[in-house]
C-alpha cells in the first residue's frame, strides 16, 4: 500500500496568515491526489483534486501543488472558517490513502 | 438536492452483521463508482471498498476483505455494504462517497453524513 505522510500534524495561525501543509507519498502517485476539509460533526469537503485543480465553489485563497511524491495546500490567507483538520488522499490505486490529518487551529 | 444518505448502523456485538445503505439523490448514480470511506472516533479517514459504476467490480481493503461485502442495485440508487464477523476495531462513522470523474480511482466530490457503526460486548 501507498503511505501518505502530512506534516505538521497540527498547526496553529492566525487569522491573514498564510499556510502551507505538505503531503509525502511512499511512491509517485503522479497527480492523482486530492485534499479536503474536514470540521467537526461534518463529512470531508473536497478542495483539490488532481493535486491542483480547484473544485468547484472553493475559494481561490485555496491552491495546491506538486508531483510524483510531494505535494503542498497552500491556503494564501485564513479565514475563521478555514479552521478545521485537512486530509491529502492519493488516488492512484483504487485502493486509496489517506494522510492522517493536519488540525489547522488558531 | 444532490445528496448521498447512509442508513443502517448501530450497536453490533464482536461476531456480527449489519447491512449499511446508501441512497443517491440527484445524480446519474449508473454513472459513477461509489465507495465506503470510514473514520474512528477521533481517528483519520480510511478507504473500506469501492464498486464500480458498470460491471460492478468490487475492491476492499485489506483490513476487511473477506469479511465485507459492496453491491449495489441501480434500480434503487442505492449501494450497500453488508458487513459479517464485526470486530472492535471496525467501530466508525462509515460514509459513502462518489467520485469526481465516475472512475473507480477517484477523488470524492460528494459525502454522505455517515452512520455510526459501534462494535461492543
């Protein structure tokens, strides 16, 4: 199985501050990797997929980046709501990995 | 609405069987591969089982092959996972998820809540 590394595991900011969490694969994964949000008592919100192809309603202060086994979510400017714990998930086989979370608090 | 809504969990003790349901709402469910996704209570998240959305090839994870099951009826929208000889460490919110492309290596663009399962003598 493909092991997906995140780093910090928790984080603290403040609010205007901008962030990077980084995502490390075992082996290239290519592009096939996701990141959601996840806030307490809610189910994971897709962010970014294909490593770093915005989905669909997610604001822009939102990117990602990287390739083969290292990858970024930058969040350029926190808002209040973007506390919350992140998650990177490779795709690359059906059998899909997680990370095992980063807690973004201030 | 567009929706996923899981139904079927509850307080099973080690050794038994609980059948979780899925419902899609709002969407070409013959069109995508749909997948179990679970999390333990303070835990990450964890890919259970995937079935694709035509000849409905099935996948597991290591973890619960053997012991789990994936189907689904297209006439209902709905996906399943029947799940036999339950232990401990299967106690999670279990959510089922639909990828973004349809494909059964996919991101997951659509949660359901969850539903609990809890595992305990």
């Amino acid at each position: 199985d493909i092991q997906m590394t995140q780093s910090p595991s928790t984080l603290s900011a403040s609010v205007g501050d901008r962030v990077t969490i980084t995502c490390r694969a075992s082996q290239s994964i290519s592009g096939w990797l996701a990141w959601y949000q996840q806030k307490p008592g809610t189910a994971p919100k897709l962010l970014i997929y294909k490593a770093s192809t915005l989905e669909s309603g997610v604001p822009s202060r939102f990117s990602g980046s990287g390739s083969g086994t290292e990858f970024t979510l930058t969040i350029s400017s926190l808002q209040p709501g973007d506390f919350a714990t992140y998650y990177c998930h490779q795709y690359n086989t059906i059998q899909g990995t997680f990370g095992q979370g980063t807690k973004l608090e201030i | 609405e567009v929706q996923l809504l899981e139904s079927g969990g509850g307080l099973v003790q080690p050794g038994g069987s609980l059948r979780l349901s899925c419902v899609a709402s709002e969407i070409t469910f013959s069109s995508f591969a749909m997948t179990w996704v679970r999390q333990a209570p303070g835990k990450g998240l964890e890919w259970v089982s995937t079935i694709s959305r035509s000849r409905g090839s099935t996948y597991y994870a290591d973890s619960v092959k053997g012991r789990f099951t994936i189907s689904r009826d297209t006439s209902k929208n709905t996906v399943y996972l029947q799940m036999n000889s339950l232990r401990v460490e299967d106690t999670a919110l279990y959510y089922c998820a639909k990828g973004v492309h349809g494909q059964t290596d996919d991101a997951f663009d659509l949660w359901g809540q969850g539903t609990m399962v809890t595992v305990s003598s």
